[in-house]
C-alpha cells in the first residue's frame, strides 16, 4: 500500500502527557487520569443508556470510563514540525500542508455524540471540540469523482471512511474531549471522530486526508475488519460484508 510521509496504528497501553508539547502549540495541556479495564455498568444492547441518549447499538454495554485502545506506540508531538496533509484527488489538483498554527486557527466547533468500539463497549455523551470535516471540505474541496477518504497518522496507520461519513455534521478534527485538550493517549494533538461508525475509524494522531475516487481498505480493514464500520448493523467483520461493501481482500 502506497504511504504518505507522514501518516498511525492504534495500540494498548498508557503514555505520559506531553505538557511541553501542548504549551508550544496554540492549546494548553492539562494531565488526564488514566484508564481502567472496561467493565460493564448500567445499560446493554437495546435499552436506553443513562444520559437519555437513545438505544445502544447490538452487543455494547457502557464501560466505567473511555478505555484506551491502540496500535504501536504513542507518537511524539513537535509543534515546529508537525503538519497536516490534505492531498489525493483535490478540486484544485493541488497539496495543502497545514501547521499546528495553522489548524488553530480554523473556526472551532462542537459535537456531542456517543462513542462506540468494536470491542463493544459504548462510552455515551462525549463532547469533542475541533474542526468540523465538513467545515475543512469546504475549505479544501474534494474533487466531484471522490467517493471515499483515507485518514492516515504516524507510523503508517490508516483507516478509509465512504466521503459522506466523512461529511457528516458531526463528524470532527477533535483537539478536545468534555472541553479538555486531548490527551497523547486519546489521540493528541488530533482526532478524528465518526460517530457513525466503530471506533477504530476516528483515528487518532492524524497526519494527512487523502481524497480518493476509488475505495481502498485501510490498517484494520486489510486484517479482517468490515470496511464500512456501521455499529447499528454489527459491520465488525469482513466476512459479514455483503456485495458493494468494500474491495477485495
């Protein structure tokens, strides 16, 4: 699979915050406590969950806090050198490159949605902060043929989304959770969030967007993942895709 230079994996474990880092960019840092193993709590697979935010999809149950869950290990965060790549089938055929400067200084939004893993915990009533996908679309048009977006981070990591999942109005660039900035842990210092689907498709530590015309599979969907990632169908697998649904394997 053809890489950008820069683009993540996600992992298990705990890293320490990178107060340094956060201090040098345009947002401050604060510690966050660490995660504790999930354990089921109060609502399961249709019943309503306690902050009244409708059904959970089949087969989640609310874990007592967000767990953390990733790939390889957590990367470190240079504000001097760190960029943003929005590049593959633009309208304008051209590459942007964004510095942290430049990504903190794009219009700020909010969304409240809740947060469901493949692993099937639910974590309801997150409000992430950052930059709205559909406001950064309008800023860096896709050409009209792109149907699909790869997300890429570092050490290679990726994970493809349809384009209208990425243009959802509450799909975001998180640089906050619950109005505290991301911690290196939870994807610091960006985020994507698709509350739409499983959570291995926000991907965190992004690097770059590619704008595709055709579907590629990413990191997970390449080792057995369902390409689309819908929670409420239970897309966990790739030998549950039906026709249309992703590429070969």
């Amino acid at each position: 699979m053809t890489q950008p230079d820069t683009g993540a994996r996600e992992s298990s474990g705990r890293e320490q915050d990178s107060r340094a880092a956060w201090d040098a960019g345009p947002l401050a840092s604060q510690a966050e406590s660490g995660s504790r193993e999930p354990q089921p709590a109060a609502g399961t697979a249709g019943e309503p969950h306690p902050t009244g935010g409708g059904d959970l999809p089949p087969g989640q149950y609310i874990p007592r806090t967000l767990p953390v869950l990733h790939y390889g290990p957590v990367p470190p965060f240079n504000p001097q050198t760190w960029d943003l790549r929005i590049f593959g089938a633009t309208e304008s055929g051209a590459e942007a490159r964004l510095s942290w400067s430049d990504v903190g200084a794009l219009p700020v939004g909010d969304v409240t949605a809740d947060f469901h893993c493949v692993t099937k915990f639910t974590v309801p009533g997150i409000c992430w902060s950052g930059v709205l996908a559909a406001d950064l679309l309008c800023d860096f048009p896709p050409a009209a043929t792109v149907t699909h977006v790869m997300i890429w981070a570092d050490f290679g990591y990726s994970a493809n989304v349809r384009i209208a999942d990425f243009a959802a109005e509450d799909t975001i660039l998180a640089t906050h959770r619950d109005r505290e900035p991301l911690t290196p842990e939870h994807g610091f210092p960006l985020r994507l969030i698709v509350p739409s689907l499983y959570a291995w498709k926000s991907v965190k530590w992004v690097r770059a967007i590619e704008y595709m015309t055709v579907d590629r599979r990413g990191f997970w969907e390449e080792r057995g993942y369902h390409n689309v990632a819908d929670p409420w169908r239970e897309q966990r697998y790739s030998y549950q895709e039906l026709d249309g649904e992703g590429p070969a394997l």
